[in-house]
C-alpha cells in the first residue's frame, strides 16, 4: 500500500509537470490548511482588506491581506488559470503583477520561499512578514 501513496513531499516544480494526477491539488490543500491552522488568529480575528494589483497582468489576480495587531498575512492568487493551459496542454507562467501600496520586501511567500517575483510555479502566493 505504501507504494501507491503519492509523493506529496515533491517539489512544486516536480508536482506542477504531472498536475493532472492531482498530487499538487492535494499537496497545495495540505499546505493551506496548514498555513491556516498555523494564523488561525490571524483570520479568525483580522480585518480583510483588498489588494489593488497594477501591470500587464494585472486583471487575472486577486487577493486580500488580513491584518490583526501587528501582524499582516497577504494571499494572491492567479484568476481564470485554466484557461491559460492550452486545453490542459502545459503550465502556463505567472502573470507579471505587482501590489499596488506594498512593499514586498520583507515578505516571505509561505508556500514557495525561493520563488523569483510574487508567484513561483503556483498560481498562488501567501506572503507574511
């Protein structure tokens, strides 16, 4: 039996050319619910403030920030995905976007911490910092 458990310790890279398994559907819930669970305060408690994105791509992401005391949690994420995959055909590349009134900086992206920009291979981005 565990050999027919899926790896879902892969890179994101790794799970992203075979998405159609689902191992990154679940690898991605995995990791929310963690991320969740780990700010539960955060939004519980925080107040939700809409972010304003600006450049080429700007009209396919949307994103909220929750904010409580001093802490501050940013999720972004890529609008109509599919339809950027050629019918399923490859893993499109992220829209070049940048939050409009924030300094990412100091932001660290929870799911992809290496990632070059505000996206990496995921179409979703959850920054804190």
């Amino acid at each position: 039996f565990a050999s027919q458990v899926p790896d879902l310790a892969a890179p994101w890279r790794e799970l992203s050319a075979d998405w159609c398994d689902g191992r990154i559907k679940m690898q991605l819930t995995r990791r929310l619910l963690q991320i969740r669970n780990e700010f539960a305060t955060l939004f519980a408690e925080g107040d939700y403030v809409p972010l304003e994105f600006e450049g080429a791509g700007a009209e396919r992401v949307v994103g909220f920030a929750r904010a409580h005391k001093r802490r501050r949690l940013l999720v972004i994420v890529s609008r109509h995905f599919a339809a950027r995959t050629d019918g399923g055909l490859h893993w499109p590349k992220p829209p070049d976007v940048r939050i409009v009134d924030e300094n990412l900086s100091s932001r660290r992206n929870l799911l992809e911490p290496d990632a070059d920009g505000l996206f990496g291979v995921l179409p979703v981005a959850v920054l804190t910092g």
